[in-house]
C-alpha cells in the first residue's frame, strides 16, 4: 500500500542534490544523481547491495566528502557545513547503543554538541523523543533489558532527540526478525506522518519501500535507474532492471510493429497483442512486461484480443493466493497470480486454459543493454 501526500508541518527539510559524485580509489560508487526531495517526505533509495546508496546517505550526513557536484539542504549548499552542523540525522541498521547507560543517557547522548541547552530543557527534549518513539516508560533501562525493536527505537530517539529538518535511515530495521520488521514499517510511518519531517530511508527491500514510501528511487551502479511513487515504478517499471527489482515480473519476447502513440502492436510467435510503449518507441526486437496478478485465466477456447491458448504446467498454493504457471504455445511459461476467494482456484496440471494479457497492463519495456536479468522462466 502507497502512502498518501507527504504532511510537512515544518517549513524546512527539502534536498537537492545535484550531479553528485563519488568515486573511492578504482570504483564509483554515486555516478551523478540529480534529486529534489520535497520537505515532509518519506523518500526511499531502493537498490541492490553495491549501488550506492549508502554512500548516497553518507553524503547526505557529512560522513563522506562528493567528488563532485552539490548538495543543497534547504536551499543552502553544505559542501563546508560539518556532520554535526547539518540539520540531519541519522538511524543505522547497527542501533550501537551504548550498554553502560540507560535508555535516557543514550538518547540524552544525541544530545551532546547542544551545550546551549540547559539540563531541564535537556531532561523534557529526552522524555518528548521517547514518548515520540512508544518508550515513555523505559528510560531507567539498560539496552540488554529490552527487546531488538525497542533498542532500535532508542536509537530513533536518539536521532530525533535534536530535531533535526531530516531523518536519514539506513536499513533500521535490517537486523530485526521478520515479523518485528514488518510492526516497525507501520510505526515508523506513522511516526513520519506524525512529526513530519524529511525521512530519507535506505532498503534493498523492495517490500519495505513500495509500503512505506511517498517516492522513491531505484538505484544501480551508482544511478538512478528510475524515480516515482511506489505505485508508479511498479505498475510502469521503463525497465528490465527496474521491473525485476520490484516484484515478479514475466517477460516476453515480442517484436513492437511500427507506428506512434501509447498503444502499440506487438508480435509474439504468432499471435499480434496490444501493449503499453513508451512514446517514440522504435520498431523491432523488445521485450514486455506484465505482473503475474494481471494475467487472467479464463475458460480454453475463447479466442479475442490479447488471448493466447495455454497450459496448466504447476499451481502452488501461497494461502491467500495461487501461484499458478502456464505453458504458452511457444513453449515459454507465464505466472498468474490468483486470489484466494473460498474455492476459486481449481485448475489441474495438464488443463488447457485461454491466458488473458490485458493491454494496459502488458508494457513494453526500453532498451536496457546493461541489464540482463534472467526472470521469466523458459524452461
Ligand atoms: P549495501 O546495501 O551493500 O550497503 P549500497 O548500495 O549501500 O550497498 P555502497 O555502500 O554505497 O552501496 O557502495 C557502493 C560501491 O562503493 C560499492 O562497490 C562499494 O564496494 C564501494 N565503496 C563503498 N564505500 C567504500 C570505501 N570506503 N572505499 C572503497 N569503496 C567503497
């Protein structure tokens, strides 16, 4: 599920990065992104390990220096501006707590280059993050007396404890079990919503940042692969790359007729579907794309558009769904996704069915030469 708009109750917390680099000895990590972040949002950089997004963040804290280009928080560039002088903090997947002191010396600790602040003023900012972060009750205790989640939450506290105009998260809840994973997600939304300000949060979990996130990017070899709303890079991945990172995608090899407009002609085998191309899309070899929870199965025998005959190879039952594989006239295999209502997935190995491509879900992808995945299974 999406979230809605982003709610800033503050007036600052908007980023601009702009053509940011950063090369270590040999290897690029950030290959030049440009990204406007907008104040109150929940702003996710997904990827897989290596593409630079923690050292993206890393940039964005003060812990690493670009090699080029700029970043703007609020408009004012922070080249010069030191980690502990930026209105940015930060949450890391290690909470690293420290285990001599109770919960309200640690998050008393995020506290320490303020010493403007007097100790009432001090005492009443550690009781509002920890209230902030469901702990109210908690601050005599040691980290070994609390459980995986609730360190974690010391350590938003921790963060929050400056109120800062950005929150940067890398991967908090990575060394959390599943399930704990999974409460925190919503809380941590909801304490987003609730405060307000800029979270820039770090995943390779494609679950994780589809539920949690206003926007995000999609990250590989240090780029921006694409950037739009959860349901944006999901429904309309422009991509191989893209359209595998998130979720299950099928893949057909199909040659895209010449012509102009939205929808297009697409050869496959011998069959002529119509798909979704991105405008000025050129003729010839490609591939399309269409999620397993589009492809629609219907009764074998009835013929129309964007129907091809086909044959049950496998079904696995996932409890609210079916995963069931087709086997198509060309030999390929195609997953459809079938929602559980009480006894309505009943087909047999061997059935013959009618595979039904919507075409506003079938879309042609661009070219990514870089990028071969292997996804649809041809076996
Ligand atoms: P992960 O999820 O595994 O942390 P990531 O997407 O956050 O991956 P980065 O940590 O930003 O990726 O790393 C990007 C690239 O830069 C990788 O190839 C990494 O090996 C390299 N890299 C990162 N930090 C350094 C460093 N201090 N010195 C040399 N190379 C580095």
């Amino acid at each position: 599920m999406a979230r809605d708009e982003p709610t800033s109750h503050h007036t600052g917390g908007s980023i601009s990065i702009v053509g940011l680099r950063k090369e270590f000895e040999g290897v690029t990590a950030v290959d030049g992104i440009d990204l406007d972040i907008k104040p109150g949002e929940f702003f996710t950089l997904l990827g897989p390990s290596g593409c630079g997004k923690t050292t993206t963040l890393r940039m964005l804290a003060g812990f690493e220096q670009p090699t080029d280009g700029k970043i703007l928080l609020d408009g004012v560039d922070v080249a010069q501006t030191p980690a502990h002088k930026r209105p940015v903090n930060t949450v890391f997947q290690s909470y690293a707590l420290f285990p001599h002191l109770d919960v309200e010396r640690n998050v008393a600790y995020g506290l320490r280059w303020r010493k403007d602040l007097d100790k009432s003023t001090r005492a009443s900012r550690v009781a509002k993050a920890l209230d902030l972060v469901q702990l109210g009750g908690y601050g005599k205790r040691r980290p070994h007396q609390l459980s995986g989640g609730q360190q974690q939450r010391v350590a938003l506290a921790r963060a929050l404890v400056l109120e800062p105009a950005v929150l940067l998260l890398d991967e908090p809840l990575g060394a959390l079990d599943a399930k704990l994973r999974h409460s925190l997600r919503a809380e941590l939304t909801g304490l987003q919503r609730e405060i307000g300000i800029t979270f820039v949060f770090v995943t390779h979990d494609q679950e994780e940042a589809l539920e949690m996130s206003n926007r995000l990017v999609v990250m590989d070899g240090g780029r921006i692969m694409q950037l739009g709303t959860p349901e944006e890079v999901y429904r309309e991945p422009h991509t191989e790359f893209v359209a595998d990172f998130l979720g299950v995608a099928n893949l057909l090899d199909v040659e895209c007729e010449p012509g102009g407009g939205l929808t297009r002609s697409v050869r496959f085998g011998e069959f002529v579907l119509e798909a979704q191309a991105p405008s000025g899309h050129e003729a010839g070899p490609g591939r399309a794309v269409i999620r397993p929870e589009c492809v629609e199965l219907v009764e074998a025998g009835l013929t129309g558009a964007n129907r091809l005959p086909g044959m049950i190879d496998r079904t696995v039952f996932l409890g609210s769904t079916t995963q069931v594989m087709v086997r198509l006239p060309q030999g390929g295999l195609v997953q459809s996704l079938i929602t559980n209502a009480a006894g309505s997935c009943s087909f047999t190995i061997g059935q013959p069915v009618t595979v039904c491509l919507p075409s506003d879900a079938l879309r042609v992808l661009a070219a990514s030469p870089e990028h071969h995945v292997a996804y649809a299974e041809t076996a």
